[in-house]
C-alpha cells in the first residue's frame, strides 16, 4: 500500500523542510487516502486565554520527532494507512457560525470519501462544527471527550456557542447519542453543584479525574468500550485533559490531572472501537514551554493514527 | 485638588497591593473626576495574533513604575486631574456587536459627565465602539492616529468589523471628520499599490513613516496640529506604530518603525489640541518580553494623562 | 449569606477588570468577614532566588480560573463564607524586622475580629511575622508545613531571620506548640546528617516525601490529625513542597517530590481540624511557565478556603 | 505573469494552513518560476551560539504578515514575478564538505534554470556552498556582505571551513572578485589588530558600522554601487549586521550595531545591481523573541524580492 | 579527608562566585582526587534539536543548590570523596573525531590516575569518546544506559558516528561487553518494528519504560545489578529518560515517561557496583523552563557521586 | 606584558570552560595584576524588580563573546593591561550594613595595591559601597554617573539606604565631590518637581537624556571631562541609562533612552580621565532577552578595560 507516507528521516533531517504533519505529502485530496490530518484554527470562542490559532503549526513542526513503527501497538502505521496533510480549514476568526460553514464545507468532501479526518484545534467550539460533518455522513455518533471540562454549560455571556458548550449542543442539535457518550476527567471547581449533574442529566456518562483514578485506567478503557458499544465513535480530545505540568500551553488549565503517560495509555486501549473521526483542541503555544505541550498533542495524534491502523490491519 | 490620586511609591512599594493604573484608587465613579482610565479587553477581532484581553492588566502592572511629575512637560499630574481607574467593559469575546453595545453602555455615562477617557484595548476594533459613544457626546471628531496601519480595508474575510476596517467604518459612519483627521506612522507591506490612496481617498491625511523620518517630529507635530485645528480631538495610538524592538508585544508589527523617545516626542507635542479621548491598543503581553511594551504602552497613557493636566492647568 | 462573593463568570468574562483573588471585592474591611485573604510580598530573605514579591498579584491573576463550587468537597464555598481580597500588607524591602512589624500591625485587626487570614507570600520567613500576630489572638498554635525543607536551620550568613529559620525561630520563640506540629515532605541533599535530627529535636514530627510516598497520602492525613489534635492550627504551604515540574517557579526546588494531584488531596484531607490562619509561600513568578506555578497555588488557597467552609458548614 | 503569487490574506486568514514563505506555492519546479526560496538549515559549522537549523521554517512562519505591494519600491512584486517556496536542502548536520555537495547539488538546478535563488540559512558558512554553485553558473561574483563580522579568518580550532571564514575561502576559491566586493558593518571586539587589515588585504572594501554611522547611509549605498559595478552580484546578509535590540536570535550578537529601518533602507538602495543570488543567515529563533527577528529575516527577504521585481519591471 | 570539598553555603551565599559544579574547587589536578567533575560540551552529533554545548555550566548554576549530606543515602559524600571540577574538554564542533580525540586526550590522564571522571554532555555521541578512553584503563566495560532511546542505529545521513549510534558502535570497537550491558526506559515511535530487536540482537539487555512501569522500580535495579555483575561499570544517563515535564530542555523528548523521583530512585539502587565511569548527556538548556531540567541533571550527578562516596565508605 | 590574558577563542571554543569575565584567570591575588574584576551580587536594595544576584554570572557568561582588540580605541587591551577575574563578594543578602562591610573587606585589599577595581553589581546600592572602600585609597572622588536616575531621593520607605539614595548618602558621607561630579540621561516620570533641583542643589552637575539627545554624545563627552577635570574619578554605570529596548533586564527601566551605540561612544569618550573605579549594576538576568543586557553590560565593562588600557600605554 503505502500511497501517502512520511519521509524518510534517516536520509533527509527532521527540521528539513516545510514542516507538514510528520513530514507527511501535503495534498488536498481524497484519493488513495485513508486519513487526512487538517488544521481548525479557530480560537475566538474561548472564555479565557485565547491563541490556539496557531496549534496546528506548532503541532505540525512537534510531530516532526515521530517516527513510523508504533512499538506500543505493535503496528507499521503507513503499511496499513495512506495518510496526507490535508491543510486546514479557513477560519473567519471572531465570527463562529461562519467558521462552522467553512468546516462543514472542508470537511464533507473528506467524509464523502470515506476518509477519516483527525482535526488539530482550535478550540473546543470546533468539535461542533466536525460533528455536523461528521453526522451528515454517520448519522448520531457516540462521543468519547476526555477533557477536565464537560463543556455542558447552558451558554456564557449570554452566547450558545463557544468553547464550554460545545458537548450540550451536540446533544441538542441530534448529533451525538448521548447513551453511548462518556466524558472522561472532569475536575477542577465548578460553578454550582449542579454542573457535573446537568452533564448526566443531558444523558452522558461521567468519570471524574478522582474516580478515574480510584479505578485505574483498564477499567476506564473497559468502560469507555462497554459504553459507545459498536457505534460509529467520534474522540475528541482536550489537551486540558492531562496535568498542566505535561500540557501547561492551553487555555483553560486544571491541576491535579492526569500524566502523560496514562493519557497514552488510555488512548492506547481503544482499539476495536469504530472511530470515524477525532480532533485534538484546546493547545496554546504561546503558553507552552519547550514544546512539551505540542509533542504531546503531536503523540496523542499519532495513536489516533495508530489506532486507525489497527482497525484497517484487522480489516485486512 | 487632588481628588483621586495615586499612592505613595515612597511609603508603600510599588510591588505592593492590586494593580490598578499608576495604584490610582479603584472606582466606578465620575464624581469629582477628569479622567477615567478603562481597559476595553476585546481581542477577536484580530486577523492575526490575538491576546490583548490581558493587555489592561499588564499594562496596570507597569504602571506602578510611574511618578506623578511629568519633568518633559513640566507638569505635576495630579494637582490639575483627578484620575481613577474605573475598571473594565465586560466585553463579549467573539461577538464584536454586543461587545460594542458593552463599550458604549460603559462609556457613555463616563462621557456624558464630562470625564475624559482614556481605554486601554483590547485590540483596534475597539476604537470604533469608542468613536461611538464619544460622537454622542461631542458629535464629529478629528481623529489622530498613531499607527503603522491605515485600518482603512474594506472587510476581513469577508467581515466588516474587525482591528484592520476600523477608521473607514468611523467615516462612512459619520463619526469622525475626515478633513481634520490624521494618520501618522504608516508604513510596511500593503496588499495592493491603492490602499494608502484610499486612505486618502476616505479623507485622512497620511504621514508615513517615512515621510515622518524625512520631516521630523517637529514637522509632524505642527501638520497634526494644523490638520486638527480647534475641533474636539479622538487620539487613538496603536503600539505597532513604534519598532518591534520597542514594542514586541502586539499582533502585527512592522519592522523599520519610530523609537521610543520618538513616539514620547509626537505625544508631548499636541499640547493645546482640544483633546476629548484616547486610547491605546494591541498590546498582546504574550509576545512581549522584560515587560517593555506594557511598560511602553504605560508611559504613552501617562503621557495621555498629562496632556489632559496641561489643559486644566491653562484653564485655570 | 454570600456578602461577599466572586464576581460571576458567566455574565463578566474572567479576564475583565483588575484582577483581585477570585475576582473577590477588594475592601479592607472585617465587618461581615469570614475569611480576608491577603498578599505579603515580602522577599529579601531568601538564599539563593528572589522575586516572590510579584507572586500575590500573578497568583491573582491565575486565580480568576477558579469557580466557587468545590466537588472534591462538595462545597458552595460562598454559601457559608463571606470573603475579601483585604489588599497587601506594604512590607519594606530589605528590612525584615520592620516587615514583620508591618505585618503584625495589619493582621492584628483581622485576627482581633475573628477573620480567618490567608496570606500569599512572599518567602518563608512572613510566616514567623504571622505566627507572631496570630500568636497575640490564639496562644500557641499547632503547625502543619508542607515543604521540602524544614526551615529549622540555626542561622545564614551570620543571621537569624530568613526563610530557612522560620520555623526554629518560631519554637524559640513559644509561638507554636512543636508537640503538635509536623513538617511533611521534606526531601533533597542537606548540609550535615545532623539537619533533620534538629528539626525533630526541637519537637516537630516530620515525615520525609520518601517515608510520605512509602505510606500513602491517607495514611499522612491521620499522622497529621493525630499530632495537632483540637489545638488552633496554622496551615504554612510552601510551593516547593511539589515537585518543580509542578512547580517551576520557586526558589529553592527539590526535585522528586509529589504531584499537585498529591499536595491537593493532602489539603483536602484536613476537614476538621481547627484551623485559624494558612499561608502560601515561595511562589516566584518570574521562573514559572504558561502561569503552572501560580495556578496550583490559587487551587491550593481556594482548598483552604474549602476547608474554612466545610468548617462553617458543620458549624451552621 | 503571477504564475506563482501568495495566498489571499483578505480571504484566507494569514494563520491558516501550512506556512511556506508568504504562504507562496510549495512546487520544487524551475518552470515558469523566476525566483525560488529555499532553505539551508545547516548550522553545526558555528564557533557560539548553535540552532539556526530551525530558522527556515520559523521565517516562513514570520513572513505570513507580509503583503505582496512594497510601497517603499512601489512595486507589485507578484506582477513582475513568479515565486516559489522550493523546500529546503537536505543537509548533514555535523559534516560540513557533505552538507556543501548537497548545497551544490539542490542548488545547481535552480541556478541553470535562470532562476534566482534566495536561500534562508543556516549559519554563514553554507554562503561558500551557494558561492560554489553560483560561481558554475555566473563566475567569479561580486559580493555584498551586510555582516558585523569580515568572516575573514584563517580558521577556527584547526579547521578551515565554519560560519568565521567563509568569505576567506570564497576569495581563496577564486568564486569572488573581491575587487568588486564590499563588507559593511563591521564592529566589535576583535581578536587582533591585523583581523581588518587582513580583510582588506584579501582585496575587499570594508565599511565599519562606525564609518557607515559617519556617512550614512545614502552613501554607503554610492560606495557599494560604486564597488560592484555591473558584476553579477551575490548579496549575503547576516543578521547580526543590525543591532541585537532589534535582531536577538542570532549567534554572534554585537551591540553597537544599526536599527532595522537603516538596515531596510540599505538593501532597498540596491536597485539596478545585477544581484544573481541572495542569502539570509544565522537567525536562531531558539534566542528571539516574540519573533522580531524572524520578521526582520522575514522583511529583508522580501526586499531582495523587490530588488527582483524592480529588475524584471525595468526588463519589460 | 576532605581534601577538595564545596565551598559553605551556610556562610557564603550559594549565588556568589563563578559557578563551579557544586562550588567545588576548580582544579585541573588528579593529585589527592577522587572524582573529576568535567564538562564535554560536544553538540553538533544530533539529529534534531541542538545546544547542549551550553549544558555543562547552566548545570554547574543549578548544582548551586546541592547540598553535601545525602539523606536518602545517609552519605555525607565529602567525607569520603575528594572532588574537583576539572573544567571542559576543548571540543571541536562540528568534527566529531576530532573532537573524539580531545576527549580521549583530556580524560586519559584522569583515568590513568585512577580518578573517577564524571562527565556532563554534549550529545550523547561523547559516550563513544569516553567509552574508548575508558577501555585503554580498565578493559571492556559494562554499560547501564538509562535512555528512552536505544541509539542503536546504523547511521543517520550515511553517516556512522551521532549521538544516535554510539551504542551500537561501542559493541562494534568492542569497547563495551553487551552481555553485561543494559538499556533502561525505552520508548516512543520508532523507525522499525525492527529498531528494539537489533539492540536485543547486539546483546543488550532492553527494558523498555512500558515494562519498567509493569515491573516496579526495585525489580528493574535488581535486573540492573544481576546484568552488569562485578564488571566495572560505565552509567550513561540520557536526560530524556524522565519525560519532558521533568525535563523540557532535551534535543529528542519522548512523551509517556517516568518522573523525576522514579529516575532519583533507580540511580540510588546502584549500590554495590563496580563504577568507574559516569555521563549526563543531552540538557539543552534553551529549551529549558525555570532551570529543572539543570537541577535535575545536577541531582542525578549528585546522586552519581553518592554512589562513589559509598563505594569509598565501603572500602574503608 | 600579558601576565593575566584571557584564554584564546581560536584553540578553545568560547563555550567551553567554566565562564569567568573573558575567560580571564580566576585568582584571587592582586600580584602582577593592573585590574581586578569583581561581582557584587548584592540586590535586596531595590524598590521595585529584583534578581541582580545573578547578574555577575550571567555577564561573565556573555563575555566570552569579547575579543581582545578594541577597534574603536585601536588598543590590544592585554597588551597593557594584566586582568583576573576576582570573583565576588560574599554579600549577605537582606543586610545591607553587613553587606557593606564585606564590601570594603573585600575590595580595600585590591586598592591597596593599587590595583583597578570593575565591580558587577548588583543593585545601585554596592555603589557606596565600592566609594567608601574607593575613598580610604583615594580620598574624594569626581563621580561619572550614567543613569536614568538620579538616586538622590532622601529615603525610601523610611530607610536610608538602598538603590535609590546612594548618590544622596555619597555627598553627605564626603565620598565624592559634587562640584566635579556628573549624572547623565536621567529621564521618567518623577515623584516631585523638585527631584531634579534637589539633585543639583547637592551639588551634581544633571544632564538630562533630553538635553543629551538635544547637545548630542560629542558635546556631553566635553562636559563630562571639563567637570571631573584631572580628578580621580569613580565611573558608574546603570544599565537603565540605556533603552530597554537594549537592555530589557533591569529593575527600574525608563522608556526613551539612548541606544547601545549612543552609551558605548559615550565611554569611549572618557579616554585621558584619572579613572580610579568602576561599576556596572542593575542587570537582571530574569528579564532579559536573548541575553542582550547582559551581553551590552559585558561591552561596557569591556569599554572600561579599554580605557585603563589606554592609560596604561600612554603612561608608557
């Protein structure tokens, strides 16, 4: 197979040249592609820092270090999926429901062909305007958010779209199958008691950050699995999610989170699942340090890679 | 006099206490005050970096570095106004229309008591919102501004509103007099040869910068004042007109602009213009460093302030 | 209740307006007052880094993330506490005595009216300036120290007062009860085998991070309630407790120390016990990245906030 | 013409999508192309500061603010010509005679297609690469050298080829005239009294930022059209020509130095030169900050493209 | 004993004077030393990020803070150790066998005096050079390498020698007995699925960081110490052997890994072993935040002379 | 001559070695030595930033840039001069009684021999430190003062002695004579009409930075000389005298300075005085930028050298 691969960095240095998804072909097509990675660099539905405009970048140039053979897998990414740098959508910056048209219209072509999509935020607001391309083509999904936030709040400032409010309006507007939907790492204050209880009450499953870790991280897998069931998935991930030590460039920061590594892990343990798409949001490079916060989003995209190729190996 | 004032640097440090500006007391009065100082923190209207919602707040924090006595204008601030600091416009982040409507609810009060504002942005969309109000107040206002852009565009994006359209929205809404209305500082890229003629076309006097360099500060000081003339006079100072070196922190500088000492200068310099209000904008303390351009931004506000002294010390 | 509560996040967006702790109301009051939080940036007895007295206004700004309901304590903190951002105490620079008379002159009012002070240092040695004040209302106090070091040393350079003499100093002095007293976490190279015997010769329990990790955070919370009993407690939480991945910004980090998922179980854990007075020390901004640093430390204030809460709540 | 021309930043945001240079096309093509940007991200042959391999992609990155009309030359650049953003060479990093053929061998096409190249280094040693391959195609060169150092050394710890001596091999190579070449700039400690002298003894003309500061800079120009005649003509701009204030990240700062405007106003001097070839060297990003010397590279190769267009304007 | 021991923190302040490793004395002696503190800062061997050229004296500024009594070894090193900061290798950069033969020429008169060198990197190519001087002292040598890296490739560019290889070509000079050799930490996405079985093929032991995390700390030291046996023993420690939290300023951070305390923790296991040969490699501290990846780097190497001095107890 | 010379930058890398001022011989001696380079790293004087402590360090790290021949004054300065790196003052932090003992401990030995002291602060405070010392050797002094500041503020916060009043407590202490004694650049916001008269009223001959840029560097350097006149002179250099877009680190900055060429003409000026001292303060690491106020404070203490070797080989 192997149509759309990355260079080769034993022959050519990873800091030569544009700096695409893992050095990945950068074409805009749907032909002979399994996934295309794209860039949503829409950030002005945030309610605090704001600048994920220029995530996509900085993740691109991060993912540079990844290297083809996931060994935690135990699969060759690119023997079983051709993958492109599909570019990424243009952003009318400050005005959401445009942005949401301009993603609904970059991205229908992609699902139309059958191409997984992985986004790269942006932030949080996105997700709504992939899950409305996406359910065009899927119908309602089951959502897996991992996130300190469940993005359940009825509105703020007196304005229903935005980056909290992302996961209630997908219920609403019919996207998502609540029932089959979980939200997992909630933590940090709230507003009212009431928070984490209207999140249930809109149908989802919750497991906060302290349950998450009272129960361990197999049985959170087991749970996700068990709850989204054979449903077309769509995973959304908050780079929030993990400790602001492991991920200080973000927008809306919680301490007392998870590591790397179990973020990983649990990643890691969703294979078998039907994924249909993902996004990775809510990175901030300005607030990053070294980098750390963009070459975990880069990892966390690659095993979203990863785990398309083991759907597409077992297919085989 | 000497109704609101700062505190003591000698008694109490200047690291001591909340940041207000220049530690002046916190309140939302106009009660026995000139001039009220508030940060408009609205940023998404940005076509590039954005951040400048934390400007006000970083700018207050450098502030606390100020004296009263302005020894280039010899003049003692605080004997001739009584400033506070009034706090912020609780504005509406990616919604430019309501966040409008905030200014204008704010400031109007502010204006109809006769109290001068000064607004600390938030990026330049904001200046129209202020044009607003103040065109409720005075009517038509010669408009000065300082600025390495015309922000004469036509749309973003196909957007009306945003930080690059502000001054030809202002004329075509009949709130500023284009006749007695200057642009000083231009410089840079442009997208097309007619941008600086339609700039003109819209009315403006155009200085670049470098025709300003050619001329002098002098020079640009008397074209100014005679552009002006006596009508009541909106300044508006966009930090990128000084150089990056100067002023790293802000959303899209030009190389090959003014120094401080140069943009201190053009301030000090319109003395006796029938000034009503000012601003400050683009300062994105992200990209800034050792805090010089909220320090910068401080001493341009300072400056604001003391033109203002000057005028009440004549008056008495 | 509620008199005095945070400014609500939904309606004014988190960044607007000067940034008080919470967004609380900044008066120097003690009427109506259960709990007064207050900023003490002194720091010019430290050994080697210097700079906590930016730390109160950072950790302000860091704390405008935080909502009021704690779900880790099920807890609508203003539901049972009236809370202010009481301002800083105006310390001098270089003077430690006349810092400490400075800071027993503005606490006594807090304390004498039954307010619960939180102090936001400044370096370790502000809290021998607040035992003493507290000392003037409650007696001998009990002491919890979270910190990697035991600040028991005789003396530096040839001098007493400092912020790693605080706490022999406080022995010596009879402010606090060494019986009922323990340092936790303590860890990292130290001048002579001798160090850790003097901090327990004078009295103090203390449990080494190695002997923390070895018995688990539960088994620490007993240990701690076990040795101060019902006596009045002093909480001093010094950053450096966490490891600097945590907690980058401090003066003298120790590395392979805990989580800040760890340090804000630990707190949590306190429920019950008498608690009079908490400081936060050795945050130094200038060292901290994406604001990790002065986030965790607003997270570990608003725990102690919690605990006074949960304390009126079972008071009610 | 404008077979090759930027993005449309009024419609697609200026942060959107992969960033090659001005957002140009990304084709490694000659044919209807005139000038071609590419990278030379080689810097291991550095006696200081280390790290410019990262420079091509963070000036792209920068270069997205650029628009394509230069009113200081009053040209529409994209109307008189075709660009390209041609990728980088694939260097070695650490093997400096390998790195070279590599030069020579991506370079050589360009060269032999008629089209101009203008390369982002790197640090200044990769110059001798492009000399060679330039001198294939045009001979013996004129050069123009904008550098706070001669770069005239004999050799550095031994060796005879790093970023100190390139322009001693170049003269020694015989790819220069240095008759026809001029170095201007220079400042700085030296290591002997000889270090000037030997410069000129090679044969070139070197103006001292102290002399050019006496002159100005109207005459510097005089002096280097003077110098080059209607030579074909290499122009290599280190950016430690201009002062670290203005230009941070780079190696071998020198203080002292030119603003940007000066440095801008230089290069736009330069028209109607016969300039074959252009390079950009020794910004290391990993030492900017908030970018500004990214942008500063990022403008003064877009006024080596002016230079261009002005030449191919005059052509018609 | 103590004939070479640290200056007294407790009467000169750990900021004052030039910073020598632990403010130990800087000689370049053998006579009456124990251990040799060197710094070899040789950096152009890497394949992405690079400057840790400047590793060895930022580490020297964070070794400020150590203090000489270790408690978690209840060693107070200098009673057991003479210790000298014997400066730097005069490296090549950019030529790496010559920089391969300073190595050998600086360290041979260390070894030949039966001094233990400790060597703080440079990229982790400078093993190769030290490793070849080790080997004329003491024969073919086990190695512990605590890495989230193999380093076993053929070659990087075509070429052989990088800090990528050295391992591999270590076994292949013979310097090194792979059937005593262990490789600690390993992970992230690599070239091959073949990658870890090549370094398996060459005869090391690997334990990646997946079953280090599985096995527990104390049963990877007892593997450790069941390898290398009673053969001397060279450690190499590669700083991206914790994660990027802990340790940011690294030239190829891999996500997912372990904290700084299980790094302290595996270090303090190696009691008992025959040391003769100690590196730090791959702080780069540009990339660095708030200095803990130097401090921690500093630990390790404290740790590493924890080692000596309770080899040295032992043999007294 | 050249008995104490720094090491050679062509044999040695600049990086390598454990950085002392130019890479000079740490000694602690005065034999055979003409100047003494010395930290003060004293910097609990200060009124706002602090962190000065480290400068002394961070400058000698930046000097390693410096070569031995000063084009600009045509003299090899180790030609006549023998310099050492001294190392620094063991200072005591928070003390400043004690701290300036230690100072005149420390440096009475080294003007006793007649030897040149160049101190690196370091707050402003050392400096009466350095003149007390300065003053039993050579009675009283004509003062050069380079400074945005006067420092002639009676006290601070009630106390006597800090950053802000040196110049004050020198006239009053007889250390210096004000009628040959100058301050240069002062500029800022002051707290009283009355701080520039009480200045003179001292006995200061004050150059503001407005007349300076008004009388231009020539005409200041002229007064300087016909007012300290064949005096003995002290030289003291605050690194606020410049722009903070040159010099970013440092406590106290005041926009619209001079540029780093402007303050090295300056000094460069001062050839023919009977220089008898100097000092440069007020660094700040933690605020600079791409080391560049470290690396201009290296140039002007290299300026300083140049000057005593200008004596020195005109007294030949």
């Amino acid at each position: 197979m192997k149509k759309y691969a990355p260079a080769d960095a034993l022959t050519s240095p990873r800091f030569c040249g544009v700096a695409s998804f893992m050095r990945l072909p950068q074409v805009r097509t749907t032909d002979d592609v399994d996934v295309a990675i794209l860039g949503i660099p829409f950030d002005t539905a945030t309610t605090y820092r704001v600048g994920s405009r220029f995530a996509p970048n900085e993740i691109r140039g991060s993912s540079r270090l990844l290297r083809p053979f996931n060994p935690a897998q135990e699969i060759e990414i690119f023997d079983f999926c051709s993958v492109v740098d599909y570019g990424d959508v243009d952003v009318v910056p400050g005005f959401i429901e445009k942005s949401y048209s301009m993603i609904a219209e970059t991205m229908q072509p992609i699902l139309d062909a059958g191409v997984i999509p992985i986004a790269m935020g942006g932030d949080h607001s996105i997700t709504l305007g992939e899950l409305r391309a996406a359910g065009c083509k899927h119908g309602k999904l089951a959502l897996i958010q991992f996130d300190s936030h469940c993005d359940t709040w009825e509105e703020y400032f007196g304005e229903k779209f935005n980056h909290g409010t992302f996961s209630r309006r997908a219920v609403e507007e019919g996207l998502i199958l609540p029932e089959n939907s979980i939200q997992v790492g909630v933590r940090g204050p709230l507003y009212s008691s009431t928070d984490l209880d209207s999140a249930r009450e809109l149908g989802f499953e919750v497991i906060t950050e302290r349950e998450m870790a009272a129960a361990g991280i197999e049985s959170v897998i087991s749970k996700i699995a068990k709850r989204v069931k054979d449903r077309p998935v769509f995973l959304t991930f908050d780079i929030d999610f993990v400790d602001p030590a492991y991920a200080p460039g973000t927008g809306t920061p919680e301490v007392g989170g998870p590591t790397s590594r179990e973020a990983l892990e649990l990643v890691r343990g969703l294979t078998g699942l039907n994924l249909v798409g993902f996004d990775l949001v809510e990175v901030i490079p300005q607030y990053d340090k070294g980098q750390i916060t963009c070459l975990l989003a880069a990892n966390i995209i690659y095993e979203f890679l990863s785990l398309v190729a083991k759907n597409k190996s077992r297919a085989k």
